[in-house]
C-alpha cells in the first residue's frame, strides 16, 4: 500500500490570516509547525491504517515551508518549486490512494484564504464550473487511476469535496468566517481528527474510486491585468474570451495543470508591468 499526501497550508486549523501563509509575516513560523503536525497526523494515520510507503509533497506557495527536522522519517519528502506537476508533484500509478491535508476552497467565493492555485487569478474555471486545486489535483490522480481518499480544511471545501469525490473522508478543521476569518479546531484536537481520518480512509481504499475524468477540459482563467491576459494569449491554443479571461482546451489534466502554472508566472509579470516606472530600480 503506497500512500500519497499533498499538503497545503490555508486549511489547516489555526491559521486564516494572510500574515500566516506568506515567508516573512510575523504568524509564518508558528504556521509552518501547525502544518508540520497535520501533515505528521496524517502520515501516522496512513501508517496506522496499513501503509507501507508515504510521499509528502510540500504543497503551499514555495512549496518548503514543512519543517523538515520535524517531520515523521518513516515519509519520504517532495519539497521546493517549480515542480511540473505542482501539487500533484511525485503521484504516479503505484500509489494506491491520495489524501490531501490543509485544503481550501476555491477563489471567486466564500472560504478561509479561498483561491485556485494563485491569489493573482480572480477566478478558474474548468468547463464553465469554478473550480479548487483539490478539484484539479483529483483529476491528476484520476487520470492515473488514483482516488482520493481523504481531505482536510475548512468547511467549504470538505463540503466540496464530500458531493464531489466518490467516498472520500472529510475532516473539518475549522469554519470559515470571511475571507480570513476562522473558527478553528484547537491544532491538537485537528491533529487527532486527521490521523483518524486518515486511518479510515487507508483502511477503506478499496471502497473508494478514482475521480471520473471529463471528455471535454476547457480551462478558463481570469487574469488579474489586461497585460497578464495579452502575455498569456501568446501561448499557443490560447483564446481571449475577455479583457481579463483566458482560455483554452487542453487534452489532459497534467496539461491543465501546466497552463495553470505557465498563467500564473505571466500574471505576475503582468503586475510588475502595470506598476510601471515605480516598479524600477
């Protein structure tokens, strides 16, 4: 039984703010041991529920924040960016299960630091619908034939992914009260959730199936500039749909993926344009 963890940052309890999840705010550090302990209850509940391999692939933003000389050394580490295949980064076909520990909901509506793979991108849409990372993640690991087992953060996203994915086990860590506002779980009490949570799933991988992947994936983007959208309709295959939306249909969900993190690198070029002279040395 080989098991697959991304962990991300915004949804794990204790943390709402944006002076958290971003290197150099005063709550960084704090907010780097909070997510070390969840992803450390869920490599423990993936060993107690009978795993006997796990990848931990640092998801969120940097993609090191996880303090490595904390973390179980019964699990191997994925860490540092870029990474190809993002957040997904390291899951193949061998891995029996996926869990996906920290999770947030999607930008363009409600929930604690909600957004889709960058805070640049006002929404992402796959085939008309807004869309999260969990949702696109679980595409990957369904197109490798990999389910998603189990998903922790706040309360719009596990209900999210409760309607979404066939079988999966949700763990609530907090509730969202505004963009960055939470009632949240105490961290201890999240962390004994989550190793449960993940024993159940581990134990009942049988009993869980593989997101079904779409015949059509046709990626929208809202860039956060008009600039951003000009630089990124010079991709191939890229259409302007808007002044600001991008799009584009894509054969698989790694390509997705792939335009996902191409877009989000022009975005930022696309801001440092519009500052103009001020943004000069």
């Amino acid at each position: 039984m080989q098991v697959y963890i991304s962990v991300d940052m915004e949804g794990v309890a204790g943390i709402a703010t944006m002076d958290q999840i971003v290197r150099g705010g005063h709550g960084y550090p704090a907010a780097q041991r909070l997510m070390t302990a969840e992803a450390n209850a869920a490599i423990a509940g993936a060993f107690d529920g009978g795993a006997d391999a796990v990848l931990v692939n640092d998801s969120h933003g940097t993609m090191d924040n996880l303090v490595h000389g904390d973390l179980d050394p019964r699990a191997r580490l994925l860490f540092g960016t870029p990474k190809l295949n993002c957040m997904a980064e390291g899951l193949t076909a061998e891995h029996d299960l996926a869990l996906f520990v920290g999770y947030h909901a999607p930008g363009g509506g409600p929930g604690v630091l909600a957004h889709t793979f960058s805070g640049y991108f006002h929404e992402v849409r796959l085939n008309g619908a807004r869309v999260s990372e969990a949702e696109v993640n679980a595409l990957q690991a369904g197109a490798l034939g990999v389910p998603v087992g189990l998903v922790t953060g706040d309360d719009v996203i596990t209900g999210l992914a409760a309607s979404t994915f066939p079988g999966v086990t949700t763990v609530q860590t907090k509730r969202a009260h505004g963009f960055s506002a939470a009632n949240s779980m105490a961290p201890s009490a999240a962390a004994d959730a989550i190793r449960e949570g993940a024993i159940r799933a581990v134990r009942g991988a049988d009993s869980v199936r593989p997101v079904a992947i779409p015949e059509q994936l046709r990626l929208a983007i809202d860039m956060p500039t008009i600039t951003a959208a000009e630089l990124a309709e010079a991709i191939p295959g890229v259409r302007r749909t808007s002044a600001h939306t991008i799009e584009r249909d894509l054969a698989c969900p790694d390509e997705v993926v792939g335009l996902i993190v191409v877009a989000y690198q022009l975005a930022n070029a696309g801001l440092r344009a519009s500052l103009g002279p001020l943004n000069r040395q």
